[in-house]
C-alpha cells in the first residue's frame, strides 16, 4: 500500500500525522510511504529526516493524495483535500464528524472508507489508539502554562527576606483526561489545587494527585455513561453545581475548566455573574471553548478580560506543543492502521474497526452521524 501523510492545512495546525521516528514502523509493513513537502516543519521535522527514515518526498498534495491508498492526517480534510482523494482510498483522521456532516457525506459520495480517530471505542484493547487522550494530556499541561503566564502572581509559595507569598489557588473542573494532568501540572509548579467532577470515580483520582476534591450537594443522577463519558446532566443539576462553584470563586486566582459531553455543547458552569465575584486579576482557561466553553463569556481563539478577569477560550493547545503532540499521534495513528490492516479486506466485526468507521463502500455507516445527516445537520 502507499501511505501518504500530507501537510496539515488548517490555520495554526503545526503537527504532523506521523514523525521520522515512526515511518520504520510503516515500512516494515512493507508499506510505502509518501510525506508531502514541508509536511514536518511546523514541528521541526525536515524532509531530509523522513528521507533518512525511508519516505519519500511529494512536491504537491494533489500529486500525495492521487497516488496514495491511504491518507493519514491530524485535521479533517477540507472540501479541496476531499476532493483530491484516491476513489476508494483510506482515510484515518480526527473527522469531529457530527460537526463535519457536509464533509461525511463527501467522503461516502467519494466512496472513501474514512476512520475517525474520536470515534476509536475507549477501551483497554484501543489505550495505544487512543488520540483522545494524548492530546487531551499535552492540552491540560499546556492549559495552566497559558494560566499562569497570563496571571501576575506566581504558583508556588515563597518564604523570602522580602516577605511571604501564598500559593495560588487553581480550581480545575472536569477531572477527566485533560483535568487530571492540568491538575498535575498546577501541582508541580507549586499551587494548591482543588477539582470537581460529577464522575465518582474521579475522587480518589484527584486525591491521590495531591489535590483537594471540592465536595458538592447535588440532585441524585446518573452521571456516567458505560464507556466511562459523563452524560448529559440536568438544568437542576447544572444550577446547583454552579451555586458551588460560585462559592469557591472568590477565594481561587486561576480556573481550568474542561467538562465536556460526548457529542454535545459544553454545560455552562461559570455564568458572568459568578465571574463577578472573582478576584480582580484571576484567569480562566476555557478548554471547553470549541463545543460553546464553560464560561458563558468565553470566546473561542480569544483572550479577553471581562470584570477584571483574563478569560482564554483555549482551542487546540496541542497545536503549541507540536513535537510531542506529533509523537503521542503518530503511535497512536499508525497503531490504529496495525490494527485496521490485520484484515484485508477491513474487519468490521472487529469492535475497534467498526468502532471507528465512519464511511465506506459509498455509505456512511457509523449510526451516530448518519442519524445526524438524515436528520438534515449540516
Ligand atoms: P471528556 O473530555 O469528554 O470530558 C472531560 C471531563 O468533563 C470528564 O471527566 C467529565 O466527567 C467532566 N464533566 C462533564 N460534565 C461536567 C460537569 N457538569 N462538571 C464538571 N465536570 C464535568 O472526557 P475524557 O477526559 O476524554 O474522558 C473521560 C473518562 O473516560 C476518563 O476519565 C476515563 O474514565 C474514560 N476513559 C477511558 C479510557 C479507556 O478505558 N481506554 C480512555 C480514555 C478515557
């Protein structure tokens, strides 16, 4: 088969599918592989470097796409890049495919067999597939760096001749992925730390990470799906959860919030009253910024400072840690092609296989988004 791993065209994209390191991988395969010029440079990888790994070098995307069976790719394609594909060629990308309806439907019009890789199942087998949580990982690290650059106190505390400085407070919401490492990150610069999340299982997670879990009266739900996802909660639900956390507040310098719901707009949990009520000075990183933010003033791609408050509507922070982020994908992509190339024709028996297909042979197939298409998304 010839892979092609293409630039990434989406503004301020800086990674890349696969790095020199794992193209070996590919090769052993007996597979070949074509990277497109300058595909590697927002993450400081040469082309020289992927010739010396064993890829080639296509001087155009269109020449990478119509010789290539198989696309790896960060981005979703847009309608150009989905117009270059092979007939019949192999797609195996983040699609966010219920935001991209027009785009599914190119891609079975195309009769591409596309693979989203949010739509790869969250179980134990996939772990070393699982983007998800790779980039999840890099963006809670990269969350509080962004914090504490924008807050003009420092994390940890200092006893000098000068005098004391008390730590800052950071508050994360959604002890998820991303949570848990901005919490571990906040942690290790030295600030005391506190979080929430609806998920029980996430308390002893919190705690054995040194932080404190923030303890809340809410209404009785069932708040996790079987995969492991937070459902949906209730208005009642969401009110009391932010009278809570309008309570803490006033008394914490920096908010890290990252609830998210599978498939759905983020809840809101800090209104602009509660923002208010916050220390002039104090900042929120709104990791939820793209699916609507957690903030009801934030704005995607934007810092802004309402009420004294910075408010950063963070949107792919992966993008600014280009080299690890490129090399958490590229394992996790080129361990989902291993898995997806073990059966030629593709497996869709295989839970992971199925799991993750969004289009093929001229359909779309995952029932999720063809419910949404036939409903009329766009
Ligand atoms: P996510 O990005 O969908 O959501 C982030 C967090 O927001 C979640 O922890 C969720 O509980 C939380 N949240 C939702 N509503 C909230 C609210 N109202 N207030 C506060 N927090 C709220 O989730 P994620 O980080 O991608 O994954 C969540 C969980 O999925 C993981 O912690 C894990 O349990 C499970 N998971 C399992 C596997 C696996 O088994 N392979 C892999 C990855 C994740």
């Amino acid at each position: 088969m010839k892979i092609g791993i293409p630039k990434e065209t989406v503004s301020g994209e800086t990674r890349i599918a696969v790095i020199p390191s794992m193209i070996s991988t590919l090769t052993k395969m007996e597979h070949e592989v074509l990277v497109e010029k300058d595909a590697g440079a927002g993450a400081s990888f040469s082309d020289q470097q992927f010739t010396d790994a064993g890829a080639k070098i296509a001087g155009s995307s269109k020449d990478l796409y119509q010789s290539s069976d198989i696309i790896l790719k960060v981005q979703p394609p847009d309608e150009k890049e989905a117009g270059l594909f092979k007939e019949g060629s192999t797609l195996v990308s983040f699609l966010a495919p219920l935001d991209n309806l027009l785009l599914v439907k190119k891609l079975a019009e195309r009769k591409i067999t596309s693979f989203s890789m949010e739509f790869v199942p969250r179980i134990t087998r996939a772990q070393s597939m699982d983007a998800l949580s790779s980039m999840a990982t890099i963006g809670g690290y990269k969350a509080v760096l962004i914090a504490a650059n924008h807050l003009g106190k420092i994390f940890p505390l200092l006893m000098t001749a000068a005098g004391s400085i008390p730590p800052a407070t950071v508050f994360v919401l959604g002890a998820g992925v991303a949570g848990l490492q901005a919490i571990a990150t906040a942690k290790r610069l030295g600030a005391k730390v506190e979080a929430f999340d609806p998920r029980p299982a996430v308390k002893e997670q919190v705690k054995s990470l040194g932080a404190q879990f923030v303890e809340m009266e809410l209404p009785e739900e069932d708040v996790e799906t079987k995969g492991g996802y937070a459902k949906e909660q209730s208005d009642a639900f969401l009110v009391k959860e932010q009278e809570a956390i309008a309570a803490r507040l006033p008394k914490v310098d920096v908010v890290i919030t990252t609830a998210q719901i599978f498939g759905k707009k983020a809840p809101i949990l800090i209104t602009e009253e509660m923002v208010k009520m916050m220390r002039p000075g104090s900042v929120i990183v709104d990791m939820a910024a793209e699916q609507g933010g957690n903030c009801e003033l934030t704005k995607a791609n934007e810092t802004i400072e309402k009420h004294n408050v910075t408010i950063q509507g963070a949107v792919n922070l992966p993008a600014l840690v280009p080299v690890h982020a490129s090399q958490m994908y590229s394992k996790n992509i080129t361990n989902l092609l291993k898995h997806l190339l073990q059966a030629t024709p593709y497996d869709f028996e295989d839970e992971i296989t199925k799991g993750a297909c969004i289009t093929h042979d001229g359909k779309i197939v995952n029932e999720m988004v063809a419910d949404a298409v036939q409903k009329g998304g766009k």
